[in-house]
C-alpha cells in the first residue's frame, strides 16, 4: 500500500514539473504561466529530489521518472546558466577612480516600518544617485532629511506600492517620470552629467508583476517601448529598478536585446534580490544594465532592512575608452527585429498618449 501511495505521489510530483517546465515555452502572455519563468532554480532542486527517490524505488516505469526528471532539472539549470560562475562574462570591472558614480536601488516595501537602517544603508553607501520605489507619504516623510541632501529629487508617493523616489546629487540635464506601464506606474527617465561632465541617461523601472488571471501585453510592450526610448539616445546609459521579472525571462531578455545592453550579473551569480524573508525562494528581479559605453566598477547586494527586497548598489564609469577595453559587443538587431520594435513602439506611445521622442 505504502509503495502504491509512493508510486502515485512520484509520478504527480513529475507530471507537475513536467509541466511547469514546458508552460512558459508555449510564448503565452498569461500571467499565471509566465510566473512560472521565475522559480527555474527551485524547479531543477525539487527535480532532482524526484530523481533521486524515483531511482531508488521498486515501481512500474521507475526508469521513465528520472529519465524525464534529468531533462527537466537539465534544462531548468540551462537557463540560468548565464546567471553562473561557469558562464563567460560580458564585462570585466573597472577599478574605482574619482570619476565613479554611486548608484543605489531599493525597493523598501511600503509596509516596511525601518525607515531608519535604510537611511543608515543609504548614508554608508552614499549614492550619487538613489531610486526607492514603493514609498508612500510615510516613506517620504521619514527619508526627508536625507533627500535634502540632494541637489535634485523627485518625489511620486502612492499608497498601492507603485510609489518612487529619484534623487541626485549630479548636474541634470532633464529628470522627469513617466508611465510606460499598465496602471499608470511610474518610470524614471533623466538626463544627468558625471563628475567629469561626461553625459549620460539613466532609467528607473517598476512595472507591474505577472499575476494569475492576468496577461502581460500591454507590460511587456510598454518595456520595449522603455528599452527602445533608452537605447536611441545615442548617449551612455544606466538602466535599473524592480522589474518584477526575473533576468533569464524573456522579457528582460527583450528589453536586454532591444537596448543593447550588458549585464554584470552574467558569469558571476545570480544577485537574488527577492525575497529577502524567505532563503529558499529567491529571484534576480532588481535588474542593472548598462550601455557598452558604460564600465561597471562593482554590483552588490546589501544588506537586509527590513523589506522582501534586497537594496543593490552598483558602482559605474562613464568612461567610454576606458569600458571599449573592457566590455563586450552586445548582439545586433537585425532589420526584421527593429520593423517589430518600432511598430510595438508606435502603438505603444499612441495608447500611452506620449509625443514621438528620439
């Protein structure tokens, strides 16, 4: 009896991982199925212990279970491969110098009541530029003698957890938001300066999740149309924020591709930012990246403050001789790809209301 129920529990537990594995390559918007491009880690552990106990276990079939599990676990780490050690790397870091900026990310989860250790984390970090999301009027109030610190701030506090805050110390150019995702949630687009005068854009993003009985269309052309916006500027650039989407999914892969960028994450970890309560279910859903022109001197995860998610602080050059040593060529976009982007583009900008930028 006891091997029957064994028997029975195995060959669900596979068919579940079976699926949740095959799900996400069908390109579907639901966002039921495309949450399930986030727990790939987890989905090859769980995988593997299936194996495992199937191996080891007098039944019917008990070759075709960890046949499927070693496909499964196989092709789950492949995906994530890129966020390993065993992956080459895009960039190699720069060393530090009088012209770097301090860039700092956090999502401080607007419940979250430790007003003070973040302000502690940003004061020991010291960004140049800091980007908050979730913050209400609470949030603001609490962090208002730290932002007064800083020459240029804007302040978007709302009480659905969509909140931002953007501050900066450096020369700007033009700092504004603007809703590129559904629901009306902010972005952060500026125009900024480095210590040595140099130009540069930098671009603030927390569109909304994937959610079950939810699709994600209108989010994931909304972050083309931000990935496309960045990348004609024409000047280094800096892209960052809660994405809500892990790195090895195929929308920050898109909007990777589309703005040509590098990601200092690749071939040296995963950096899971979320969820910082729970070890064992943990995603890279804070992003960072960077134009070619762009050396990063260093990425990392800070400290825990309180919130599900992890502050992650990244430290840049604008240096552009300086990063042609040191960076990689992204991929090009062929002239069918940018026929799609700028037609999703158009359609986008027409919805949102916006005036054509360059």
């Amino acid at each position: 009896m006891m091997l029957t129920v064994l028997t029975l529990l195995l060959w669900l537990l596979a068919l579940i991982l079976i699926a949740v594995t095959l799900l996400p390559m069908l390109g579907t918007k639901s966002g039921i199925i495309r949450m399930m491009d986030f727990p790939r880690l987890q989905i090859a552990f769980a995988a593997a212990a299936v194996l495992v106990v199937a191996a080891v276990t007098p039944m019917p079939g008990r070759v075709l279970i960890p046949l499927a599990m070693l496909a499964v676990c196989g092709y789950q780490l492949w995906r994530i491969l890129p966020y390993t050690i065993l992956a080459r790397t895009e960039l190699k870091l720069a060393p530090n110098a009088e012209d770097a900026v301090r860039i700092l990310s956090v999502n401080v989860l607007m419940e979250n009541d430790r007003h003070a250790d973040l302000a502690g984390i940003i004061a020991d970090f010291d960004p140049h530029i800091l980007l908050l999301m979730e913050t209400d009027e609470a949030w603001v109030s609490a962090l208002e003698p730290l932002l007064a610190r800083y020459e240029t701030v804007i302040r978007e506090p709302r009480d659905d957890h969509y909140g931002m805050i953007f501050a900066t110390r450096l020369p700007v150019d033009e700092a504004r938001v603007m809703h590129l995702t559904v629901g009306e949630t902010p972005s952060i687009f500026a125009q900024l300066n480095d210590p040595q005068g140099r130009c540069f854009r930098f671009v603030g993003l927390h569109p909304k999740p994937p959610l079950p009985g939810d699709g994600t269309e209108d989010r994931d052309a909304q972050i083309l149309y931000a990935a496309r916006f960045a990348r004609k500027a024409n000047v280094p650039l800096v892209a960052t924020g809660d994405f809500n989407d892990v790195a090895w999914s195929d929308t920050s892969q898109t909007f990777k591709h589309v703005g040509r960028y590098l990601d200092p994450r690749i071939g040296r970890g995963l950096y899971a930012s979320f969820d910082a309560t729970k070890p064992y279910l943990r995603f890279p859903i804070d992003q960072f990246y960077v134009s070619r022109e762009v050396a990063v001197v260093s990425l990392k995860r800070l400290s825990f403050f309180g919130s599900d998610h992890f502050p992650m602080a990244a430290t840049v050059r604008f240096d552009a001789k300086l990063a042609e040593t040191l960076n990689e060529a992204p991929r090009p976009i062929s002239n069918e790809e940018e026929a799609l982007i700028e037609e999703s583009v158009d359609r986008t900008r027409d919805e949102l209301g916006h005036v054509k930028m360059n």
